[in-house]
C-alpha cells in the first residue's frame, strides 16, 4: 500500500547487496532514485532511463523536485522500471537463470 500511495521512490543507502527495494517500487510503475555511490544501486538503477541516481542530497533535492514537477519524465522512468523488473527479476525469470547455470557448471 505504501508503494500505491506514494509518486516516487527514493532510497540512498550506501550499503545494499541488491535493492529489492526498488524492485518493489518499479512493479507498482513508481519512479526510482538510489545513491550513485553504492555499487549494487548503481548497478541496479540506470540512470535517467528507469530511475535517477544522485550522490549528495543537494542532487537528491533536485532529482525529486524534477520527478514531481515532470509527472510524464517520472512515469516513464516507472514504466521502464516496471519492464525491467517483469523481464529480469521475476522468480520464473530468476528461477531459469538459476537453473541454466546449474547446467552449465554440471556440465563441466
């Protein structure tokens, strides 16, 4: 419900392993901003297509005042969001990854 309710997500963390956070956000379609300098964000979130990244607060300020003032740019970069999550993150998707690298390390 949080996700639901709210125009965007931001989270800047300096410490994730992944961000499942912004996983959740992007599949109810919700504009994303995470910390450019944690690596798993940064790996995660590509810049100015499914979410912004920002290093300070002052970018941070600026990246939500942009993704509230520009509602057609945030529901863009959520609807990206959204599709890289139903193609890449899923738990069939993850599940085949999973699997095909199992075949592949038997394989050997």
């Amino acid at each position: 419900n949080a996700y639901d309710a709210c125009d965007l997500f931001a989270m800047m963390s300096e410490s994730e392993s992944f961000g499942m956070v912004f996983c959740e956000a992007w599949a109810r379609k919700k504009p994303v901003i995470g910390n450019r300098n944690c690596g798993a964000v940064a790996t995660l979130i590509d810049d100015g297509t499914d979410g912004l990244l920002c290093a300070d607060d002052e970018e941070l300020t600026a990246a939500i005042v942009q993704l509230l003032e520009d509602q057609q740019y945030a529901a863009r970069l959520g609807k990206s969001g959204y599709t890289k999550v139903i193609e890449r993150y899923t738990w069939n998707n993850v599940a085949e990854h999973v699997l095909a690298c199992y075949k592949e390390f038997s394989s050997h």
